[in-house]
C-alpha cells in the first residue's frame, strides 16, 4: 500500500471517529500544554532569581504532569483501539495486511499527536502567560510582566520529547494488539460483553478489612510526626479496599436487590439493577477510578488552599512586630541590662531621632525537648523510646509587653500553650520538684514549629532557670547534657515618617552582620512565607487540574463505551415492544448510579481523611482542624458543581450514541 492510499484511509478514519478522537486530542493536548508551562518556569530566568525556593517545587510537577500524562494517554488509548476493532477485522478480511494497517495506524496517530503537541506548545506559551502572572499574584511578586515571560524553545523541545515517545509507546502496543489477533479474534474483542460476575467474598472481606483499617489510621492517629508515618499507608489501604469493595461489594448490592422480588420486578428496576450485574465489573474498576481521583482534587485543594490562606497569620506568629534583632549571647540577671543597651543601640542605626522606635519589647527565653509521662515533664534522653516534645520558655514581662495584658504569677504558676489542641489536657505540670499550676493561654508557638510543642511562660529569670534545669538538652559531640542558654531579642516598629525604610532595611542588614547579630523584617517574612507556600498552592492547583483532567477523561470514555455497548440492548427493547419513556428511565437510573456513587465515595473518604490531614497541615503552620474543615467543605461544594457540569456533558455524548 503506497503512502497516499494510506492517508486516504487515515484521514476517512479521523472524520469518522472524531466523537472519540477530538476529546482523546484535547485532553492529552491539555496536558502537554501542562507540561510546557511547568517546564518554561522551570527555565525562567525572572523565576529563578526571584523565587530561590520555587524550581524544586516545580521540578516536582514536572514529574507528577509527565507521569499522568502517561498513564491518560494509555487509558485513552485503550478505549480507542478497542471501538475500532471491528474495524480492523473488516480490513483483514478484505485483504488488506497487518502491515498496512500498522500504516494507517502510524499516519493517523501521528496526526493525533501532532495537533495535541500543536495544542501544548501554542496553547502552553499563552496560557503560560497567565499562569506566570498568576504565580506572581500567588507569590505576592507585582514585580513581574509578561515580558518576564519569554517564549521558550526548552520547554518546546522537552514537550516535543514527551509527545514522542508517548507517540512511540502508544504504537507499540497499537502494534502488538494487531499482530497478535486474527480478523475473527478482533470482531470478538469488540463485541465481548461481561459475564454475570459472581459474589466475590474474598474481597469483599478483603474490602472492607482494608477500607476498615485506613479508616481506623485516620481517625486514631495522633500527633504530626506520627500522621505522617503512617498517612501514606492509610492512603495505600483506601486506595486498595475502594478497588476491592467496587468489585464485590457493589456486585453484592445489585444481588441483594435482585433477590427483593418486590423491588426486583419492577420495569424500571428490572432492567436497570439487571443490566449493571451485567457490566458492573468493568465499571467497577473506572468508578474507582474516579473517586479516587476525585478524593485526590477534594484533598490537594482543600490542603493548598489552607495553606495559603494561614500564611498572614504564620507570619504573625513568627514577627508580631515590624522587625526583630536577635543575639546568641547567653543572658543572665548580671547582663541582662548590658545586653539590653547593645540591642537598643543597634535597632537606633540608621534613626536621626533618638525615639524612633514603639510598641518595642525585648524577649528572653530558650528552647528545648522533653519527654512527657503523665502529667510530668522529663529530660529527653535517646534511651527512651517515649515521644519527644519541643518546648519554647519565654519570661512573663516580655510577654505581657507583647499582648498588651498586665498577667502575674507566682513562683509555681506558669502559663501554657500548645500547637495540638489535644496535648493540653493537663490542669498541672509536675518539672523536677516542682508542680506548677498551669494557666491556659491562646497559642503564641510560631507556626513554623511543625513538630508537637509546648510553650511555657515563666514568672522570671529564676523560674525559667530552674526548668532548664530539668529539661536539659545533649551536646551532640560530647554526649553531655547542659543547661539551655536564655537569648534575647528585640522586637519593634518604627514610627511614622522618622526615616526612609529602604536605607534603614540596608543599615540595618550591615550593621547586623558586622556584629553578629540576626536581622529580619516582617516584610522579607512574608515575601519567603507566600514564595514557598504560593509555591506549594500553584502546585496543588496544578495537580487538581490533572486529577480533573483525568476524571473527565475516564468519565466521558466510560461514557462512550457503555453508550456503544448499551446501544444494541435498548434497541432490542424498543423491538420487543417496551416503550420509550421506560427505556429512558432504565438509562437514567444507571447514569444516576454511576454519578453519585464515585461522588459520595470521595466526600466519605475526604471527610474520614480531614482528621489525619488536618494533623498534616501542621507542617506548614495550619493548627486548627476548622481552619482546614471550612476550606474542605468549600472545595467539595465546588467540586460538586463542577462534577455536575462534568457528568451533564458526558451524559450528552452517551445519549445520543444509545437513542
């Protein structure tokens, strides 16, 4: 067969299948156009002096878009092959060669592929445009135009590269299937329907043992640290009891029905119930397919949003005043006065007026770990395998100065505080000798702090001595245990109009450096807190569309070939004399169960998840569970609509294939 025959047949084909090749065309070319926008930011000059924290983020999406981008494109590929076997048999048995066809084969997916790299490459450089100022918004970076984002031939080059070796992959099986099946096999393949699937005990106890102990996990698990060890195993045995419980525990449903004879014998249920035992093992593997797919959108928004929204907050936990000057040197009741004077002195470089400063405070404190066994704190020591704590003291005065509150103690009170709700179940706190009376106070522990902590506020220098006393810290090289070192620093504002803050942020910086002192700045604060979870959110959004992308892509090619299989029953219904309306009816049932069951799995799963990944989130300064739960239940009310419009426009493309 000569080549121009060939790309008669090819183009023939295209027109004639373009109900399954135009979304196959614009869902692998949207996430080429992923892909290239990830890789031009990749290799954006202006990204990569601004933002220090971001390309390894993005190196990350790179991967998470080429992997997907793989597995969509063999899913969808699947789909295609398997409607155009009868097709491929009819050449067969007109005389055409394998050969030949793998020809027709070559120019058609070759034209495939060309448009979608068409669509990524054009579609990638505008889109990009946006998401670049996009990101910037995120990162909170007006700074940036569109001229900062330049056309880029790398990010070309490596969507090129990817579309060709998918193109390759793909044709290589494409190549396989043909060579391996005769003409009669293939009419087989396209015509073969399931079976009656049978109860599947195994593994619907198998299910639900699994689900049961993922489940258990997430609502059991306490404490950062231990979320996250045991988060992904969780996640791993959802992930495999959802798969196991579609295939049996929905065939166990449908059964049960079936054995209701007064539900059963109903026109409508009879019909329906019986015609999803008949195909329900193949749906059962898409269904779960699609809910966790849809967990994965409710989860990675629900979790960056978060982030991003507590970011103004972290920041005031970390700086609650404009700047912050702090010293190593060890402070004591003897120099504490000395050491006061130089810190005040260096926040005055740069003032030409002798009170520039206000709402000004020095804090002194130190930090340590302790293990906790009942209501008494311990010396951490690595021979213990108990829960280690991080503890933050802080002394009474600064405290007050800080909150604007005029709190006292006395010598056996202490206030607390903890990032974990739960850790402050304790009325008393035994520290060495000591039993202190503890007072609650609002969480004042930065939220950078990921790990468990506690904050003590101490009367004085003398309290606060005598608990890092007890709670000694080891010396790494010397395996000794020493008593922590209190450290002061000096937090302030500047008045209004005293002096240019460009000259003074540089005085300052210099005048630090040169006498070893730690200089930062709300301002710069928040320009790395939006950078890396900005970063993190523009991420997260980019992994929902793809987890979006993918449920659309399953949803309409599941569509289609239930649309192809179920169009030659509902004719022979209509040829038996059932009337339309009832046809219909059958049709909507089993369209309604297929949209609500993968859409009410993943709120379940998303809402069994919400305690562990709440725990999770406090790795990035989000300590409340309402925090999250309110973003989590925005996200699904979105999704909703969202999943609706999703369903609706698939819905159209099964229906008018079936009547």
């Amino acid at each position: 067969m000569k080549w121009g025959m060939a790309f008669g047949f090819a183009k023939r084909n295209l027109h004639a299948n373009r109900l399954l090749e135009i979304p196959f065309v614009l869902s692998i070319g949207i996430m080429f156009l992923l892909f290239n926008i990830m890789v031009s930011l990749l290799s954006n000059h202006y990204v990569l002096t601004r933002h220090a924290d971001l390309p390894s983020v993005i190196q990350f999406g790179v991967v998470m878009v080429a992997i997907f981008t793989f597995i969509f494109v063999m899913y969808a590929n699947g789909f295609l092959i398997k409607r155009r076997n009868k097709e491929f048999a009819l050449y067969g048995i007109l005389g055409l060669e394998k050969k030949h066809i793998r020809k027709i084969l070559f120019i058609e997916y070759f034209v495939l592929f060309i448009c979608a790299l068409i669509i990524g490459v054009i579609g990638g450089y505008i889109f990009g445009k946006v998401t670049f100022i996009a990101l910037n918004y995120l990162l909170k970076d007006t700074a940036g135009s569109l001229m900062d984002y330049p056309f880029s031939m790398k990010s070309c080059v490596s969507t090129a590269v990817l579309a060709f070796v998918l193109f390759v992959i793909t044709l290589i099986r494409n190549n396989i299937k043909i060579y391996l099946a005769t003409p009669v096999q293939l009419l087989g393949n396209q015509h073969k329907g399931e079976g009656e699937p049978k109860n599947r005990y195994l593994f619907l106890l198998l299910g639900f043992i699994l689900l049961g102990a993922g489940y258990a996990i997430a609502l059991t698990v306490q404490g950062i640290l231990s979320s996250l060890v045991y988060f992904f195993s969780a996640a791993l045995l959802v992930l495999f009891g959802t798969y196991l419980l579609y295939i049996s525990f929905s065939i166990f449903i449908l059964k049960l029905q079936r054995r209701n004879e007064k539900f059963y014998y109903k026109p409508t249920h009879f019909l329906s119930v019986s015609g999803l035992l008949y195909r329900m093992k193949a749906n059962a593997v898409s269904l779960a397919s699609v809910s966790i797919l849809s967990t994965g959108v409710l989860i990675t928004l629900s979790v960056t949003a978060a982030i991003y929204s507590t970011i103004q907050k972290t920041v005031d936990y970390v700086m609650p005043r404009e700047y912050l000057l702090s010293s190593d040197e060890s402070v004591t009741t003897e120099n504490k006065d000395e050491i006061e004077h130089i810190l005040y002195t260096a926040a005055n470089q740069g003032l030409e007026v002798s009170n520039g400063l206000e709402d000004d405070y020095v804090s002194y404190g130190y930090e340590t770990a302790a293990n906790r066994v009942g209501d008494e704190l311990t010396v951490l020591k690595s021979e213990q395998a108990l829960k280690p704590y991080f503890m933050i003291v802080r002394d009474l005065a600064s405290y007050n100065k800080r909150t604007h509150q005029q709190i006292e103690l006395k010598d056996n009170e202490i206030l607390m505080c903890t990032n974990q709700k739960n850790l402050l179940d304790l009325d008393q706190v035994k520290i060495g000798d000591i039993t202190y009376t503890i007072h609650k106070v609002p969480n004042f522990i930065p939220s950078t702090y990921a790990v468990e902590s506690y904050g003590i506020i101490a009367k004085d220098f003398t309290v606060m001595k005598k608990i890092g006393e007890v709670l000694q810290m080891k010396n790494i090289d010397t395996g000794e245990y020493y008593t922590p070192n209190i450290t002061a620093n000096l937090n302030w504002n500047l008045k209004s109009n005293v002096v240019d803050k460009t000259k003074y942020f540089a005085t300052q910086s210099t005048y630090a450096k040169e006498h070893s002192f730690d200089f930062e700045t709300r301002e710069a604060t928040i320009k790395k807190a939006y950078e890396l979870n900005g970063g993190f959110l523009f991420l997260g959004i980019l992994i929902g569309i793809i987890f979006i992308v993918g449920t659309v892509l399953i949803t309409y090619y599941k569509q289609i070939n239930e649309g192809y299989e179920d169009r030659d029953k509902f004719q022979i219904m209509k040829k038996v004399g059932l009337p339309d309306q009832l046809i219909h009816q059958t049709s909507n049932s089993q369209v309604l169960w297929l949209f609500l069951a993968p859409l009410a799995v993943a709120t379940l799963h998303s809402l069994v998840a919400s305690k562990i990944v709440s725990q999770l989130l406090g790795l990035f300064a989000v300590n409340s569970y309402m925090e999250y739960a309110q973003m989590l239940f925005a996200v699904i009310g979105i999704f909703f609509i969202v999943y609706f419009v999703i369903f609706r426009l698939t819905s159209r493309a099964y229906y008018r294939i079936v009547h």
